[in-house]
C-alpha cells in the first residue's frame, strides 16, 4: 500500500485538505458537483451547518445541507443510469472498484487526517478505518468477477432446463453514519456498486470532510454519470430519500428510533430494506481466562472509538473465581489509557464526536449516580475543551439498570459476575439486542459451544474486534435486518431471477 510519510498527518495537514480539496456547500450529482444555493429553486431554503474538531470543539468549516429538491435531482439521475449500468459486465464493474481501492491508497494519509480532524479519533484508528475501507472495495470486486452469471439448477423433470441468474435490486439509498466515516460507506456501496445498481448516498452530516473525497475520487476514475450520488444532508434528506418513488432499496445504519422510523418510510413502495441498528453485546470472561488478555479485549472491545461502536461489548460477565484479580488488574490497565487529541500519536482514546454525543453518555452518568451504581473507574466528563469522557467502569450492575439494558455509545462499561456458563449464556441473551459478543477461555471447545448458544450475528473467542470483509454483519432480534459485507452483503443488493427453456 503506497502511504506517504507519517508525519503529514497532521492537523495542519488535515485542515489544508480540507480547505483545498474538500468540496463543500455542494451535492455531486450526476457525476458533477452541484452547488447547494441559500434558497433552492423550488423555495425550499438550504441548511447551514458547521463541522467540528472533537479535540478542540472548534469550528473547522461550514457548508450548506441539502434539501429535498437535491433528492428528487439525484433518484433521477440514479434511474437513468441504471439502464446501462445494470447491463456492464462484472469485470467492468470490478475495474471501477479496484479503481476507488488505488485511489484511496493514493490518498491514505489524507483521508486519515480528515477522519482525525474530523472524528476526532486516534491516528491508528483511523489508518485501521481507510485500510478496511479500501479492503472492501477490492473484496468485492473479486467477489463479483467469480460470481456466475448463469447457473443451471437441477430439476426432476425432463425435456426442460431451469437457469438461475442474479439481477441488481435497482436504484439504492444508502445511509451511514458517523461513527466509522469511508468504513460503513464502503460497507453499502461497493457491493451494491458490484452488483450493478446505482445509488444515493447520505453520508452523516457530522463527519463529512472525509466523506465528500469519495465524489472527487469517483470522478477521478471516471465513474459514468449518476451511478453514485452524494448527498450531504440532514434527517430530512434522509426522509425524502427512503420515501421516495424511484427508490428501490433502502440500506440503513443508525439509531433503533430512526430506524423504525425508515422502516415505515420504506414501507411505501413497498421497497427492499436492510437495517444495522443497535447493540449492548456481552463479553464473557470464563474462570480460565487469561486476566492480562482478557483484560485487554475488554479495553479494547469497550474504549475504541470511544465506546462509539454499535457492537461495543459494553456488558461484561465475570466468573465469580476470578472477579477481584480481574477487576484489580483492569483498573490498572483502563487508569494508563491515554486520553487526548487523536492527533497525539500517544493517544489511546480520542473524543466523542460531537457535543451532542457527549451529552448523551453525561446523561447516563447522571443516572449510574441516582442510581448509586458502584464505579471502578472514572463516571466523569473530563473537565477539558472538546467532547472528552473518561473511559468508566462500573461493577455489580444490576441487569435492572438502565446502563446494563440501554446503549450509550460512549466509553462506559458495566459489569456483573456469574457462576456457571449456562448463567453467562442467559444474562448475554437477555437483551432486546443480539449484534455482537466475546468469549474470553482457554478452553476453546468450550467457548465454541457457548458460541453457539449466544444470540448474536458475529462473536469473537480470544481475540479483538476484528471485522473482516468475507464476514457477513449483522445481528438478530433489534440489531437490525439482513447482512452486510461478505457474500450476504452482494445478495442483499441482489434479486434472484429464473429463467426456463426447452432441453
């Protein structure tokens, strides 16, 4: 992977991108940026709105938001595309995506700095994040190219055959968030760039210095006119996309609130929905663990990004043997974390992304106080400029406790012991979420057969969080719909197609 040197990201760096490259108070449509005027044409009035840095709360730029009159120009430009699009050949649509992969990789130190600048999280999270992104692009263009086109499948009767053939689902309205900016973007577009449809993509209006790089990139490869659409936007935008006519499918990533909202949006048109929703997921800690591993999964699992991950495992279980070493040492670890701006190469742990966010995890710390919860670590804000929280632990949680059944998206992390596996099991399924979880054993048979009990879509034994492109995501119950990234993610933007004939 070509990377330039280190030390260009930088702040300065960052900014410098972001006031020369980044295109603002413009929507790319049909493969050109468009201008976001004060007052659209149809007198609906455009939003103004400011981008932070998390580390400082201060203002990095400023841009117009879309409204809905950019919507209705961009689901048109995304149908008439679609007719040719649709009918390219996988190895076109497989060049096109290895195109976006090597130009991000062009561009990787300064994606990194604008997610930095931007998100406000570690430089090594960031370098984690563009890398994940540009591995998905190239998965799924080697994903599609050995997909067959045709596939005969077998029947009983004779004198006839039955072919099998995959058509894309059509014009798509992809919504990310802002947790994992070119990350979950990626995620959605590139399989449903490989299987042939055309999109409209609403990255989140908190991150989007990062986000916007994609239109030029697209246009540096010389992406055909109206197959990807950018629109920055707020909710509204978002509304009038999952409601509109010549969506076909609607793919989601966000909050449980806004996604039964989408869900009901969708409903008209009665399009295709993929939802990834919400997590409060376990990590489970066996008597045979490991103390010093485990204890660095449970960091790990809880404090990247903040705690600002939808499968965080933001439970813990611990065997009742092991309870006050495990705790002795994890409070040692989670104290030697260093918090800071995440251009600081020594931070561990950046900011919350926005005031709002840090808002929200103040909120539960407010309430582990009415309700007298037992703290290891921490239960404070930092008393700082930008969206700082400290990494916070508390221990005998009650399952009863709004911290142990809510998710917070933040850095805060409650606990409680078992005694048995078949006690971790049930308190790790009794949640309406089932996204994620983590076993910590050295008894590896054992902690598959727990796997296999645990309602969640994708859990790890031993190990980090790692999420790799040929594993599909997703959870059961409240987590969501349907799967993305591995081969799930391509069928998702697919539909099955038969087609019969004489012998």
């Amino acid at each position: 992977m070509a990377i330039t040197n280190p030390e260009d990201i930088t702040r300065a760096a960052a900014k410098k991108t972001a006031q020369n490259e980044v295109v603002l108070n413009s929507a790319y449509i049909d493969g050109e940026w468009i201008d976001i005027v004060p007052l659209s044409a149809s007198g609906e009035e455009a939003s103004h709105h400011s981008l932070y840095d998390p580390s400082s709360a201060e203002v990095i730029a400023t841009t117009q938001l879309c409204s809905k009159s950019q919507v209705d120009a961009a689901a048109t430009a995304a149908s008439k595309a679609l007719l040719s699009w649709s009918q390219t050949t996988v190895s076109e649509r497989a060049d096109y995506l290895n195109a976006i992969a090597a130009v991000m990789e062009q561009q990787f130190n300064k994606l990194v700095g604008l997610s930095v600048l931007n998100s406000g999280k570690p430089i090594e999270e960031a370098k984690i994040d563009v890398g994940d992104a540009i591995a998905c692009y190239r998965y799924y263009a080697n994903l599609i190219v050995s997909q067959s086109t045709l596939t005969e499948v077998t029947i009983n009767e004779s004198g006839i055959r039955l072919l099998k053939t995959l058509a894309p689902i059509g014009v798509c309205a992809l919504i990310v968030p802002w947790n994992f900016p070119m990350v979950t973007t990626s995620w959605k577009l590139a399989p449903a760039l490989a299987a042939g449809c055309t999109v409209i993509l609403k990255p989140s209006e908190v991150t989007l210095l990062p986000e916007l790089m994609l239109g030029n990139i697209l246009s540096a490869i010389g992406l055909p006119k109206g197959v990807v659409n950018i629109l920055p936007g707020a909710a509204e935008v978002g509304t009038a996309m999952t409601s509109h006519p010549l969506i076909d499918k609607v793919s989601f990533t966000g909050s449980n609130g806004v996604g039964e909202k989408v869900m009901i949006q969708a409903a008209k048109g009665i399009k295709d929905i993929s939802l990834e929703l919400g997590g409060k997921s376990a990590i489970i800690v066996r008597a045979d663990a490991d103390i010093d591993h485990a204890c660095d999964l449970i960091i790990g699992g809880i404090f990247t990004n903040a705690g600002q991950i939808c499968s965080a495992t933001s439970r813990l279980l611990v065997h009742y043997d092991i309870v006050q070493k495990l705790f002795a040492q994890l409070k040692i670890k989670t104290h030697s974390l260093q918090v800071g701006d995440g251009f600081d190469p020594d931070t561990q742990m950046g900011p919350l992304v926005s005031q709002q966010q840090l808002t929200q995890v103040q909120k539960y710390l407010d309430i582990a106080t009415i309700e007298n919860l037992e703290c290891l670590t921490s239960g404070n804000a930092l008393d700082k400029q930008g969206y700082f929280a400290s990494p916070t632990i508390y221990i005998n949680v009650s399952t009863d406790s709004q911290l142990w059944q809510e998710e917070i998206f933040g850095p805060v992390l409650v606990s409680t012991i078992f005694k048995d596996d078949a006690e971790a099991i049930r308190m790790a399924n009794d949640s309406k979420f089932a996204l994620a979880a983590t076993i910590v054993s050295a008894d590896e048979q054992a902690a598959l057969e727990m796997a296999l009990q645990i309602q969640a879509g994708h859990i790890w034994i031993n190990e980090q969080q790692i999420v790799l492109p040929e594993a599909g995501w997703g959870g059961f119950k409240q987590s969501g719909i349907g799967r993305e990234l591995g081969k799930d993610g391509l069928s998702a933007y697919q539909q099955s197609k038969h087609i019969l004939l004489p012998n």
